[in-house]
C-alpha cells in the first residue's frame, strides 16, 4: 500500500520534525494490519519521500525508506519491510537488521546507526502524523 500525503520537514539527529500547520491523517489504524509493514509516500520540501510503516499490535512506526548505510530503499518487495519471523525490519541491500519499535541496526554495515523517524499520533484509531 503506498499513499501520497504532501509535508515540509527539518531533520533533526534520527528523527524528521515535519512542518505543518497540524495533523495529517494518513489511514486509520484497522488499516493496518499486526505484524506487518507498508509504505507511503510524502511529498516534503517539494521532495517526495517514501516512507515505511510498521504496525504492532497497537502502535505504529514511521520511519524514512532509506537505509543508513548507503541511502538505498529497504523494501524486500514494494512496501514490505519485515524480516521472516517479523521481530525486525530488513534491509533488502545488505540485510541489515532494524529494531521495529527505535530503528536502532542491530545487525549489518549500519549497526548502532538509525532509520530516520517520523513522529506520529493515534487518535481515536487514527493514525496522524504530526509536527512533534
Ligand atoms: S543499503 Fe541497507 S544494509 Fe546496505
């Protein structure tokens, strides 16, 4: 699933604050499904932006589809990011092995570098991106 949502964003260390006026929703929660991944696209800076998306159980995680160790996009297949026994997100470039819940590498060229995060909110089992 890839969905287009139009931002501006200001990276910080690991994280992106975005920058806008307020909420934007992206999908509702029943969207997703546990356990697994899928990815959208935000248009930031006139730049768009794939993104990954991980729901477990109740929470979600955003991250930038882009691997710390050289830039590339993670997907193995168009927005699926999880490795076989779904406890991490994989890149497909060289395997390296995410934390779902920090994006913190464990494993791989990257290890103890971090996916980029993307702040998010769930509101009334909506899933909101937000500016903090
Ligand atoms: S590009 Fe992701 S591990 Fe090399």
């Amino acid at each position: 699933m890839y969905i287009t949502i139009q931002t501006t964003y200001i990276i910080n260390q690991s994280q992106i604050r975005l920058d806008i006026p307020k909420v934007i929703k992206i999908c509702n929660l029943d969207d997703l499904k546990i356990n697994k991944s899928c990815g959208f696209f935000v248009t930031m800076n006139g730049e768009k932006k794939p993104l990954i998306v991980v729901r477990l159980q109740n929470s979600v995680y955003v991250y930038i589809n882009s691997c710390p160790h050289i830039g590339a996009p993670l997907d193995l297949k168009p927005g699926q990011f999880l490795s076989h026994d779904k406890k991490n997100i994989v890149c497909s470039t060289h395997g390296a092995l995410f934390e779902i819940e920090t994006g913190h590498c464990i494993f791989g060229p990257c290890k103890d570098k971090y996916l980029k995060a993307i702040p998010i909110q769930i509101n009334n089992g909506e899933v909101l991106l937000t500016s903090t």
